[in-house]
C-alpha cells in the first residue's frame, strides 16, 4: 500500500456551479450590507438599541450587577459580553460602554460609570482596567419582566447561549436617549427628547390613536439635549416629526455681562449637542489670531465640575452685537440633521414621529400580554397547590395516617392522588408538607394567600380579555416612570428674527412669565401653581442669582402679542411663545436673545395688545409722578430694535402702563402710602415723544408705586400690597375724585411692619393672584380671602415673605381665566 498523500487538487468536486462573478458580488455585498444594517448599525425601534448596547445591558443583568450593587470593573463586563454575545473587538465594546456612561452624550445615562469616562474636551476614557460601571436605575426599567417571557430569545454566536432580541423597555428609549450610526447607504441620527414629554405624548396616542404630530407636539415641544443649548425655530422641528427627516439650528446659550472699565464679555453657558469644547475654544482663538474675528482681546475656558464656562473678553469700545453675530455665524450654532431611521420588524424604516410611537405602543402592548400570560399561569399554578393543601388541611389526620401507612415517598403520592383526587403536582407537594404546615394558623395563612392569588387571577384575566385594561396597565406603568426620572427640559426652544412659524404648532395656554432685574427671563404654564391660603410662602418660582432680583411677574396666553414698556420709556414687542418654557426651578434666560435691550433697560410693565379696541389709549405714569395717554394706534409695527413710548426727564424711570379708553378714572399709587383719583379726561393725549402731564405731588423720598384705570361702576376695588407682603382690599367709592396734581389721600400705612406699597390693582372677589418675591418666591392665592377695610389702614398678610426678601410684583389672573384653566383641567382629567 502507498503511503503517499493524496494530492488535493486532484480531488474531484462532487459538482461545480458556474455563476457570474457580478451576480456573486452583488449577492455578498447585499449579505454583507443587511449584516451591518441588522446587526450592528440601526437601533430597534422597539427598545432603541442596537446589538451591542443590548448586549451590554443583558450581560451586566446577568451578572447581577444591578444599581443597587456594587461597581464592577468595566474590563470584566466587557469580557463577559465579548465572549457570551458579541463576538467583535473589546475596544468597540468599551467604547459603547463609555458613552452609555457620559452624562454629556446619554441623556438618561443607562450606565453608572466610577473612574474616568472622558469629557466633552474629547479627552479618552481611561483603560477599562481602571474604570468601573454597573447599571444604572433607569436602564433596569429597560430589562424589567425580561425573565417572564416578554420577548423572544435567540442563540448567541456559538448556540451556547440565549440572547434576547430586544427589550422590554418600560420606556420609549429610543425617542427618550436617540441613537446614532452608519450603516451602508443610509444612515440614523435620532435626537434625544425629554422622558416627560415623550411619555404625557405616548399616553396621549394611547387615549386618542388619531392624535396628529401637532397634537403630540403640545407634549414633545422638540428634542432636549443633555448639554441643553436652544433649538432655532419650531418649523424643523415639526418637518422632523411630520417626516422623519430635517435639520435644526441648534444655538448655545450665552449672555453679555457688563465688565471692568465698562468693557463688556460674553459668557458661554450651554453648548450644542455633540459640541467639543476644547476645540470650540481653538476654533475661536485661531479665527482671532488670523484677524477673522475681531474686538475680543482674551478668550478663557472657565468650565469645571458645574458646568461649561467659556469667557470671550471684548475690546472697550467694540461692538458686541457686532462680535456675538460673528461667532453666532461660525461657532456657536451648528445644524442637527434628524433621520428617524430604525429597524421596524427588521428592516430600516423611516418613521415620523407618531409612527415611531406606534411602534413603540404595539410593543408594549405585546410585553404586557405575554407578561400577564406568564403571571396567569403561575397563578393558577400557585392556585392549584394551595387548593391541595387546602383539602389536606381539612382532611389532616386521614392525610397524615394515609402517608404514615404508605411504603415510600412514591407509594404515598399514589394513595393520595386515588383517595383525594389530587394531581401529580398536589400530592408531591403534600408528601413534602411539615406537620406544622397543618396548624389552623398556618391553615389561615393557606386560605388568606389563596384569596389572593384568586383577585390576581381575576386581574390578569380581565387584563388580558380587555384591551382597555391592557392600555391602562402600560399608562399606569408610563406614568410610574415619569414620576421616578422625570425631569425638566434642558433645551429651549426660540423663535429668530425672520423665522415663518407654524403658530398651530404652539399649545394656547395661560403662563406665567417672570423676569429679573438682570434680565433673565422665562415662563411657566400658570396650572404648575395651585391656589394657597393667603399668607402663605408659595413655592419656588424662579432661582435668581445671589445678586439678581425679581422684577416683574405677569400673566399671559401663548399666542398673546406683548408690548413690553422699560423703565428708560422705551417699549418693544413680541410674542408670548418666544419666551422660553422652562421648570419653576430654572432660572430663565437671557433676554438679550429676545429683545434688544439696553444696559442698565428693565421691564417695567406689560401690555397685552389682544386688550387694545378702537379708539383706547395707552396711559404711563413715571416714578416722578407724570402721567400721559397715546393713542393705541401709534404701537402699530414696533421695530424690533424698539421706539420711543415717553421722553423722560433725567432721572425719571417709567413706572406702570394700563390700557384705557377714556371713560374711566384714574388712580396712581405711592410708595409712601398715598393715593390720588382723577378723572382720565383730565390727561390730554399727546404723542409718544412727550414727557406727559403731572399726575400727583409727591413728598420728598415718596415716588410713584403703580396706576390703576377702573370706575365704580366695573365693581372692582382696589388693591394695594406692600413689599413686605401686607395688603388689603378698600371699594373705590372710598377714595374721592380729585383734580390732578393734588397731594392724594392715605390708602395704607407703611410703618416698619407693613413696609413701602409695592403695587396696586383693580380686582373682583373672584378674582386670583399671582404674587413673587424677589428671591424667586412664587404664591398664588384668591382674592377673597383678603379683607375689605378702609383707607388708612394696617391690611392684612397675603403673602409670607422671609427676611432680606420683598414682594417684587403682583399680577391678576381675572375670574375668567380661572374658569377657562378649571374647564381645560377638568377635561384633562376625565
């Protein structure tokens, strides 16, 4: 026999397949693209994951490190997930792993990272030998009910093990975190979204399936980035959502602060999304050394643990719309283009925004229904052991000498399940029973559990024959989430100059809009605060600066034209909704993004021009003690850089505006505590370039507090509160008519306990107040809960203001509104 190896290309193929090498290219590439598109690139739309963070998750789940456990070190769980279920390099698990973990790139971080994790300088994350990382709380909601059959499972790579092949997700998290990738020819880029909004829009789909993307943007206003930053415009926005596809201007925040030698800087508080910081600051520096940009001499990078602070001095003298228009155009605004591109029922799909949320539901529902089969069918399990040991109660001592006389174990179960008609299941577990089991407490104990497992049995039926109940079950759940993690939106949403808006896309709703001495600015929906007793501390509504103070807090609709007078008698105008919506606890935003003021210009009043009619006026009144009326009609198209509503003499500031009609009186307050009623008629009306007519004398160190314009016969009376939260209602028949420039009547007394009058106001019984305080305390309160007394007197206490604070402002929410904001919140809860 020949001991020679057979030559292998002399072995003959059992057939041969001639194909065109086109063909074959094709068909791999093809093979190879759905891999990549399937496998590693495109999240589900289901849980918002792609392979690898599902992989993460589900490996760190069954290695028991939980959030409530300790850290482990991320080269383990990298380990464990490269050799269990992703069979790619450790680098690119790490790397996922990383950002799971970045604060700055999650928006609910779904990983508790210790140790260096990088930054958003670009700095690397330390080797995963250093770092440690364990779940963290909102990413376990993910993995929930994983183990009750929820959702399929596969083999893994080596058919060693099973992977699940998506989630259960008790949230929409792939709207709520977003995702990114490259797949071949076609790539996602999903924004994050606010958990709040994204699960009050889900629960609205779910009461209403024929709910429009305008109706879900009345909860999702837009995405909400983790580095916070300002979306440009509404209309991306909505193409986003309406078509899967759009760009957004996202802009970061700044502010210009006066400096030393009256210079002046701009500070960089927020960044847009993805943003590298330390590059940014590069950026800057080289466009500056290379004569780009000009009029800024030193340019700093003061971010820490806080939060991000980029400093860019400017040249005494320069102008710094000039410089922030420049650094708008290339470095602190870039584009967000939105693909809504995820894998439905594995294939790519793009989804708008009410599609993606389908999706989303139809999973949940399909989660709940398995879940509750699982838990039916370990009820009735449960249920059929318990009614076993029931009856072996009830029959113990037959029971007990039944088994006592059996051979073995076996020949026991067999006796009991011919005497007793037991099951299988029954009798082994009655020949594995105690004798202490067969107590008459323990016997109790039996028929209390049995009890309830039967309403159990009885929920998860009606659950599951009732797709109502279903529903209620994934909102209730929804809505358990929304109360753990919920939180307020970063990212605000402004109009620019120029921008078209789709006004329908904005809710009309009643706000409330506070601003500060230092002119930061926002509002809140005026259903956040609740009627109080009078006399109470209210709650935060604004978070002023240690140096800043409240100035003005007014109530308003979304969709409301303002015109907002200064205290220099300039007046501007704008759009409720252009202020931006922000949580009771945020401080506001500069309003140098919304209205060109100057240094040193306040707001001082607030006119809703939805107020104005033919033939009505405008009547100011300054701290001095003018008064003047304009005609209405000459607010018409007020530039956005501002004009001129009054010229006032140096010295003079612009105190309050109301909107008249020359058939009522009107009634000036002082600080000091005096007041003067005079018929309108008595002021001419001039135009906006004069100073005014004198309304009252004022003695030395008094100056004017507010202007009311009401008669006896609207039924109102006036109000006066002072700054240390007194005040009290006295009927308008009380104060005299007089001629103007008189000295007034006393209304209050502002003795050290009552403190000067901060404002006055015409109101009804049913009337609602919103008073704020200058550190940012906010109450709302009724009316009728302050007395009616005379002029002259102490008042009562409406508002309890803490030492070193005051009474900033005082706005009416009239008896109307009130119902309307009853009626709508009424409806939201049925």
């Amino acid at each position: 026999m020949s001991s020679e190896v057979p030559d292998p290309t002399d072995i003959e193929a059992a057939s041969i397949e001639s194909v065109r090498i086109e063909d074959e290219m094709e068909q791999s590439y093809i093979d190879y693209a759905m891999s990549v598109i399937a496998g590693r690139a495109l999240p589900d739309v289901r849980d918002g994951l792609k392979p690898v963070h599902r992989r993460i998750l589900y490996a760190m789940h069954e290695l028991g490190v939980s959030s409530g456990s300790s850290h482990r070190k991320s080269s383990s769980i990298v380990g464990e997930t490269m050799g269990d279920y992703h069979p790619h390099g450790d680098s690119a698990i790490y790397d996922t792993l990383v950002r799971m973990a970045q604060d700055f790139s999650m928006r609910y971080p779904l990983v508790d990272g210790q140790g260096n994790f990088g930054s958003m300088d670009g700095d690397p994350a330390a080797a995963p030998r250093y770092t440690e990382a364990r779940m963290a709380p909102v990413a376990e909601e993910l993995l929930e009910d994983i183990d009750k059959d929820t959702v399929d499972f596969s083999a893994n790579y080596d058919d060693r093990l099973q992977e699940p092949d998506v989630l259960p997700a008790a949230f929409p998290n792939l709207l709520v975190n977003g995702s990114s990738g490259i797949a071949v020819g076609m790539s996602t880029n999903i924004p994050p979204h606010n958990l709040s909004e994204v699960i009050d829009a889900t629960i609205e789909l779910i009461d209403d399936p024929d709910a429009t993307v305008e109706d879900l943007m009345d909860h999702i206003k837009g995405p909400d980035f983790p580095t916070g930053a300002n979306i440009v415009g509404r209309d991306a926005v909505y193409s986003a959502y309406k078509t899967g596809r759009g760009r957004v201007r996202v802009r970061a925040e700044f502010e210009v602060e006066e400096w030393k030698n009256g210079r002046e800087r701009i500070v960089v508080t927020e960044l847009p999304f993805q943003e590298n910081k330390a590059r940014l600051v590069e950026r800057i520096a080289e466009d500056v050394t290379e004569g780009e940009l000009e009029g800024i001499t030193d340019l700093r990078d003061e971010s820490d643990r806080d939060g991000v602070r980029i400093v860019i001095e400017c040249k005494r003298g320069a102008n710094v719309e000039v410089v922030k228009n420049k650094l708008l155009e290339s470095h602190l605004e870039k584009t967000f283009g939105i693909i809504n591109l995820a894998l439905v029922d594995g294939q790519p799909q793009v989804l708008s925004l009410k599609e993606t949320l389908e999706e989303y539901v139809d999973h949940r529902r399909e989660v709940v229904r398995r879940r509750s089969e699982y838990d039916l069918a370990e009820a009735e399990d449960r249920a059929h052991i318990l009614e076993g040991r029931l009856k072996a109660v009830e029959n113990a001592e037959d029971v007990v000498e039944l088994i006592r006389d059996s051979e073995d174990r076996s020949a026991a179960k067999t006796n009991l399940q011919e005497a007793y008609e037991f099951s299988e299941e029954q009798a082994q577990h009655i020949v594995r029973m105690q004798l202490g089991s067969l107590t008459s407490m323990e016997a109790a104990e039996i028929e209390s559990e049995y009890e309830e497992v039967q309403a159990e049995i009885e929920r998860l039926t009606e659950i599951l024959e009732s797709e109502s109940e279903l529903l209620s079950v994934i909102k209730d759940e929804l809505r358990e989430i929304k109360d753990e993690y919920g939180d307020e939106r970063r990212t605000s949403i402004i109009e620019d100059e120029g921008t078209v808006t789709h006004e329908d896309l904005i809710p009309e709703e009643e706000v409330v809009v506070v601003m500060t001495e230092d002119d930061y600015v926002k509002r809140m929906p005026i259903d956040d605060f609740d009627p109080q007793g009078r006399g109470g501390k209210g709650i935060i509504g604004a978070d002023v600066k240690d140096d800043d103070r409240v100035s003005t807090v007014f109530r308003a609709n979304t969709h409301d034209y303002l015109l907002c007078f200064t205290n220099q008698g300039q007046v501007y105008q704008l759009k409720t909704y252009e202020i931006p919506e922000m949580g009771r606890t945020a401080r506001g935003k500069s309003a140098v993004n919304i209205l060109d003021l100057d240094p040193g210009e306040d707001i001082t009043a607030i006119v809703d021009t939805d107020a104005f009619g033919d033939d009505e006026y405008v009547t100011m009144v300054t701290r001095n003690g003018y008064v003047k009326r304009t005609a209405g009609e000459e607010f018409d198209n007020i530039r956005s850089t501002g004009i001129i509503a009054a010229d006032l003499e140096e010295g003079d500031e612009l105190v309050d505006v109301e909107v008249t009609d020359g058939s009522t009186d009107l009634v000036i307050a002082t600080e000091g505590g005096m007041t003067i009623r005079f018929d309108e008629d008595e002021v001419r009306a001039m135009g906006r370039n004069a100073r005014g007519v004198n309304g009252i004398k004022l003695t030395d160190g008094d100056a004017v507090a507010g202007l009311v314009a009401t008669d006896e016969a609207d039924g109102r009376a006036l109000l006066t509160v002072t700054r240390n939260g007194y005040g009290k209602r006295t009927p308008l028949s009380e104060y005299r008519t007089q001629s103007r420039y008189g000295k007034g009547l006393i209304d209050i007394k502002t003795d050290d306990r009552n403190g000067p009058v901060a404002t006055v106001k015409a109101v009804a019984a049913d009337d609602h107040l919103v008073m704020m305080s200058e550190r940012g305390q906010i109450v709302r309160t009724r009316v009728d809960e302050i007395s009616t007394v005379g002029r002259n007197t102490m008042g009562v206490i409406v508002m309890d203001v803490e030492d070193g604070d005051a009474v900033a402002s005082v706005d009416v929410l009239p008896a109307g509104s009130v119902a309307e904001a009853n009626e709508r919140a009424d409806a939201d809860a049925n």
